[in-house]
C-alpha cells in the first residue's frame, strides 16, 4: 500500500469514527459506497447523507473522502478535522480511557522488556500525561499545577499482555474543571487524553514518518495548537528513551479507538525529531499580556451554547506578518462577527505562545473592534 493510499485509509478510519460516535446511523450500501445518515438532533431536514468508501485505494477516493470531512466540519462548526475527532472521542461516555502501547524491537520478542527502557517510557509517559493535562487547562499556575498532578497520580498502570511487549495506561473518567462563566471550557480527562494523543499522532505522522517540511504557516499553527515545549519534550523522550526499533500506540475511550504508529525508528527519524524539539525550544515562548490589533481571517462557531468561539486574526507583531487564534465568548464573538462584516480591524489583550510566527492566546483579557 502506498503512503498515500494509507493516509486515505488513516481519514476513513477516522471519519467512520466520528460518525459512529455522534450517533449517525449507517444505511444502505452501493456502488462500494456505505450511507450514514444524520441523528435527529441535528436537525437536518430532507434527505441528507455522507458517504464512505468500502476501499480507500480506490481513484478519486481522495476527493470523496475530503468532502466528507468538510462537510462534518461545517456541520458541527469545527476549524480543524483533528480537533472535532478529538471531541467525538473525549464525549464517547463515561469508562475509563485506556492508553496501550506496543513496544517491538529484538529484546521484547519473548514479552520481556529491559526494565531501564520500561522506565524510561514510565517517566515519561507520566510526565506527558501531566503536561497534557497542564496545556489542555491554559498554562503553568500552581491550580493548573495541582490539578495535572492529581490527575496523574490516578492513572493506573495495567497487567502487561505478552505478544513483543504491550503495556496499558488507565485513565479514570473525571472533570479536571468545570465550564465557568469566564468563557472557560469544561476539561474532563478524556480531553486530556485525546489531546495527548492528537499530539503523539503528530509526532509519529508528521515528524518521524514524513519529509515534508515542519516550518510552514500550516505546521506551526497545528504545532502550536498541540502542545507546549515541556508536552513536547517529554513525548519526544517518551519515544526516543527506551531505545526501540518501533513503538505502536492505542486509544480507546468508549467504542472508539485510534492508533498511532513510530514506525521503525531509524537514525534519520531520531535526528529529525530531536532537531525540530530544538527549533521547537528556540522559537517558543510566553507572551505576557500582549496587545495585538488586525484583521480577521477567519472565524467559527464551534458551541454557541458554550461560549466556544474561535477567531483567527493577521497582524504585524515585532515586524513579522503574524497569525492569532484565540477563543472568545458568545458576546465577543457576535461583536467580532460584526466587524468582519464591516471590515473592520479588532484588538485582543492577553497572554499567549508565541511560535515565530503564530500566537495563541490562552486567556482573553480584553476584546474590542
């Protein structure tokens, strides 16, 4: 199978799974096509349906499948395809997240594992799953800090399966915080691990198992979107320290699950992930109550029931063409929506990452058009 024919496999695996877990029923099947049609809640009227491929090798697939995927985005009002299959796992229900990794390499063949390598990937593991949780609840504070510890301390180390050597992480089901009235969004830990995960698929699809370059606008916005130094750097040691030939990860929350390969870890990948972890900490860093001012390039509603509100705004910061993201409140929002329509430029105060050319802002102090 070609790399290209198993991307497109990857996106139907994905896009089945998203519908699976929002409630879409699958209906008739035709022409290699399978139908799922849309839950009642939605509220879609007529006849409405998105179609999958029973083979993902197939001409034009790719075409289909992308469609597909904008559709849903659309739809549910997402920004990112990886965010709203990051969504639809985290709500999948109330068990326990697993996080199961498959170690392969010749001192594993017979279920054993060097003890130093297995807690290397520990260490590691434990600490990516408390920067995770750290990043998922906007930045390093001491309640952030508490939190991401406790968090951490509860997960449980499962009985290992034979076969290479397979290790399973338990994720019990609890709400780190809750929505507040300040625009804050609830952040359960199936969140956490879903972000996690998003990050470690990254990783894996982009970093090790690619060539495509890491710097461009779209790269670093994904990058910034994902993770902070410290996430990334122990994720990166969490593959790297144990010293194997290929490391496979699962996910299963719910009836969902997804999987994220290193493939064989060569010499090549190893310096191509540790020099984009040194670009990574060279170029990023906090900004503290920045004021930026520019114009808006694109904006979503992604709850308008949650003051879930994305925006994105091109400005020059420090003489560089800079993009902003940030999440804004209902009324924020409808003022932005407002001054898009006008054309009119907006300014957001806060503190945010800084990726070169890409800031996220994590905390909103002050929005006006």
């Amino acid at each position: 199978m070609s790399h290209r024919s198993e991307d497109l496999s990857i996106l139907a695996e994905k896009l089945q799974t998203f519908l699976t877990a929002s409630g879409w029923v699958e209906g008739r099947q035709a022409k290699g096509l399978r139908f799922f049609y849309p839950p009642a809640a939605l509220g879609i009227e007529g006849k409405y349906s998105i179609a999958l491929p029973d083979d993902s090798s197939k001409p034009g697939v790719d075409t289909l499948l992308h469609a597909a995927a904008d559709s849903l985005l659309d739809l549910y009002g997402y920004s990112r395809f990886g965010e709203m299959v990051e969504s639809a796992a985290s709500n999948a229900d109330s068990s326990p997240a697993r996080i199961s990794t498959r170690f392969v390499d010749s001192s594993t063949r017979w279920g054993a594992m060097p003890l130093l390598a297995f807690g290397e990937f520990l260490n590691h593991m434990g600490a990516g799953l408390y920067e995770s949780a750290k990043f998922k609840l906007g930045g390093d504070n001491n309640s952030n800090r508490v939190t991401a510890n406790t968090f951490a301390n509860e997960c449980l180390l499962l009985q290992t399966k034979v076969g290479s050597f397979i290790a399973s992480i338990e994720v019990p089901r609890t709400t780190l915080r809750q929505a507040d009235l300040f625009g804050h969004e609830a952040i359960d830990s199936n969140k956490v691990c879903s972000s996690l995960f998003s990050a470690i698929e990254f990783l894996n699809a982009r970093v090790l198992n690619d060539t495509e370059s890491l710097y461009t606008e779209e790269s670093l916005a994904d990058a910034i979107s994902l993770f902070d130094v410290e996430l990334l750097e122990a994720l990166s040691k969490m593959i790297l320290g144990p010293g194997m030939d290929t490391i496979e990860f699962s996910l299963e929350t719910g009836a969902s699950t997804r999987t994220s390969s290193t493939g064989w870890i060569t010499e090549d990948k190893i310096t191509r992930l540790k020099d984009y972890v040194a670009f990574i900490k060279k170029h990023f860093r906090g900004e503290d109550n920045i004021t930026v001012t520019g114009s808006i390039v694109e904006l979503r509603s992604r709850d308008p029931e949650g003051n879930r509100n994305y925006i994105r705004v091109v400005t020059d910061f420090q003489g560089e063409r800079t993009f902003i993201s940030a999440i804004l409140t209902n009324e924020q929002y409808q003022r932005a929506v407002d001054a898009h329509r006008t054309k009119r430029s907006v300014t957001i105060r806060g503190n945010g990452m800084r990726l070169k050319t890409q800031i996220r802002i994590t905390n909103v102090a002050d929005f006006t058009v």
